[in-house]
C-alpha cells in the first residue's frame, strides 16, 4: 500500500532541500543562465551543505524507518533542487548518473574503487554516456564499440549531450562488443578522466539550461583495464538490461525536476495574479485566470505521485519499467504545459525578476520532453507494458 503522506524524516528532507534551493539557487539562477558560468563557490556550497547535510540525512532516514528509500528520497529532494533552478541542481558535485549503474552492474570492488572517491570531501562529479550522434531513445542501435585487446578495452565511438561530461571524474560509457548482437551486444565501461583516448569536444549551447554543462565526448582508441567492465552477473542482455534500468531509475528524478519548475511557474503566476496584475483589469478576466491556475495546480499535485509511485515502486524492486515511463511523459508534458501558462498569464505589465524567471523556466522546460526519453518514446514503452502480447514496432 502507498501512503502519500510524508513522514517526519521524509518531511525534513524536503525542507532541507528547500532551503538549499532558496539559499544557493535562486539567488544566483538569473546570472548564471546569462552568463552559462556557475561559480566554484556554489560547488563547495553544495558539496558541504548537500552532500553533507541532505545526503547524510537521506541515509540515516532510510535506516531509522527501516525502508529503503533512496529513489523517494532523491525525488522529493530534485523536485525542491529543480525548483530552486534544475540547470545548477544538475551541476551538483557527485557521481549522478554514473552511480546507478555502477551500483547495479559493478561488483562490491568495483563499487567500492569507483564510487570511493565520491566520498573524500572533494570535488568530484561522474557522468553517462549513452546518446550519440546517430542514436538517442534507439539504445539497441548504438555504434560505439569496445574491443578486448590482451588486458585492455578499447573503445573508439562518439557521445552526444552527456551532462557534465567535461568534468567528470569517471563516465559510464555504453558501448556495443559486437554490432552483429544487436542489444545483447552491449556493455557499460567505466572510463576515468584523463584517459588517453578520451577527447572532450564541443560543449553545447543551448537554448535552456544554459549553466549546465552539455559536452561531446570522442573516444579515439581509448584504452581502459579490462577490470572496468562492469560485468554484472554475466547474462548476455546484461548491458542493454543496465543501460535500461539506469532510465527506469532515473526517468522518475527527471519528472520529479519536471514538477520542481512546474510548481515554481505556478506559483510565480499564482504570485504575480495577486500582487501585480494592472489596476483596471477586467474582472471576469481574472477569474478565468485564477480558475486555470487552479486546474494547473490539481495536475501538478497528479505529476508529483505518479513520480512519487515509480520510486516507491523502485525502494521496492518492483519492476517499474511503466510507471518511470508515465511519471516522465506526464511531468515532461506538464511542465511545458505550466510555464507556457505562466508566461502567457504574466505578460501584462512592467518587466520584472519574477518575469524574468518565469520566461527562463519556460525555455529550461522543453528539454524535459525529450532527455532521459523522448514523449515519444515514453508512450512506446507504456504500449508495450499494457500491450504484452501484441507487437508493438
């Protein structure tokens, strides 16, 4: 049974993760989507505040309660981080997207070797590398290959829009032993930085999320130990399965964010409808205004538990392929849906910071509907789970 209610512990979480939002993000949210630079200090900020204070908690909540509750913890936590501002919520020192399949397919050495350095107060990020030039949601038509040569990898291909890639200190890299295989060919290897081999191209501009680092990553005979093959347990779909239940993992965070600045957009409309709407303005206008905020809110507290679901089912081991799926699309959809609202709504009157964060949201949204996933993609998989006996292409 799920229960909507946050506990004490969970409570304290999420105004945890509120407060770091309001304190270190939105004082500087503006500046750095201007400037695409995020200073060093935020970094050390987070380190110390996040790491040591919500990460430390989060672990000590889950053995009080006796529940493992890392993916619920971790989306009540980006919904608060993406509220404040998801570009820097995504430059969080840490091994993000590196971790869940490490932790997943890595053995307790591996683990321990590649995620140890994480935990030396430092600054460290890690980074996936999965998208490519040619290949984004098709993850079974990937081109990068991997050659085993004596007691060395060698992988030689081309990433494409890999979140902080140029910093990382280790990237999880997918990359196919054998095109023949198709998925079962597939194998995720863990990289370090400063790899020979390992090219740092192009970081993207882009049109949101302009503070978070985007970059391109070339391997050109890039020569790893055969030991950061993260073997798994062996199965021949053990790559494609590690490649896939890192998305299951991560698709709800991605809704949880989705819903951080849905909810923020909201809010500032709700705001700007109060304090700043022209004298004058026609009252039945108004009305139609508040009456559409009001549904935008029932829908986003709708986003919240299906993300809430998909991680409640993932603390669990449930398998959540569907529901990681629905959170994403509903989220990613919604979040569109919010800010477009709250730009349209907003428009009359002098310019002002408010303004400015809400038109900054609304470009920061639209990636939303397609990483981690497109739309698209979202549905097939959803097709597919409701569908289990009919061939869905």
């Amino acid at each position: 049974m799920i229960d909507f209610t946050l506990s004490k512990a969970q409570q304290a979480a999420r105004d945890y993760a509120h407060q770091v939002a309001l304190e270190e993000m939105r004082p500087i949210s503006l500046e750095c989507d201007r400037t695409e630079e995020i200073p060093e200090s935020f970094f050390w900020n987070m380190q110390r505040r996040y790491w040591g204070g919500a990460a430390a908690q989060a672990r000590t909540f889950g053995q009080d309660e006796g529940i493992r509750q890392e993916n619920l913890l971790t989306v009540i936590s980006q919904e608060e981080m993406a509220w404040g501002d998801a570009a820097l919520a995504t430059a969080i020192p840490g091994p993000g997207l590196a971790a869940p399949p490490i932790l997943s397919q890595g053995t307790p050495e591996q683990q321990a070797r590649f995620l140890g350095i994480y935990l030396d107060g430092q600054l460290h990020w890690g980074a996936l590398a999965l998208t490519e030039p040619g290949i984004g949601s098709d993850v079974a038509g990937m081109s990068t290959t991997a050659v085993l040569d004596g007691d060395e990898w060698v992988i030689n291909g081309h990433k494409h829009y890999i979140t902080n890639g140029a910093r990382a200190d280790l990237i999880v890299t997918f990359a196919t032993i054998d095109k023949r295989l198709g998925r079962e060919g597939i194998r995720p290897f863990v990289v370090p930085k400063g790899t020979p081999g390992l090219i740092v191209g192009r970081i993207e501009k882009k049109m949101g999320l302009r503070a978070s680092q985007t970059a391109e990553l070339i391997f050109d005979n890039c020569r790893i130990p055969k030991e950061n093959l993260l073997a798994g347990r062996g199965e021949k779909k053990e790559g494609f399965k590690a490649a896939m239940g890192t998305l299951d993992a991560t698709r709800p965070m991605v809704g949880a964010m989705a819903v951080g600045i849905a909810r923020a957009a909201y809010e500032a409309a709700c705001e700007w409808l109060r304090e700043e709407l022209p004298a004058g303005y026609p009252a039945h206008k108004r009305r139609a205004w508040e009456e559409e905020l009001q549904e935008l809110g029932q829908e986003i507290e709708m986003a919240r538990f299906l993300v809430w679901r998909a991680a409640w089912m993932a603390d669990r081991r449930i398998p959540n392929s569907k529901e990681a799926s629905m959170s994403k699309a509903y989220a990613g959809a919604l979040v569109m849906k919010a800010t477009a609202t709250a730009v349209r709504i907003t428009a009359p009157g002098e310019e002002s910071e408010r303004k400015l964060l809400i038109q900054k949201w609304f470009r920061d949204a639209k990636v939303f509907d397609i990483f981690e996933g497109t739309a698209q993609i979202q549905r097939l998989v959803i097709a597919r789970r409701l569908f289990p006996n009919i061939d869905i292409p």
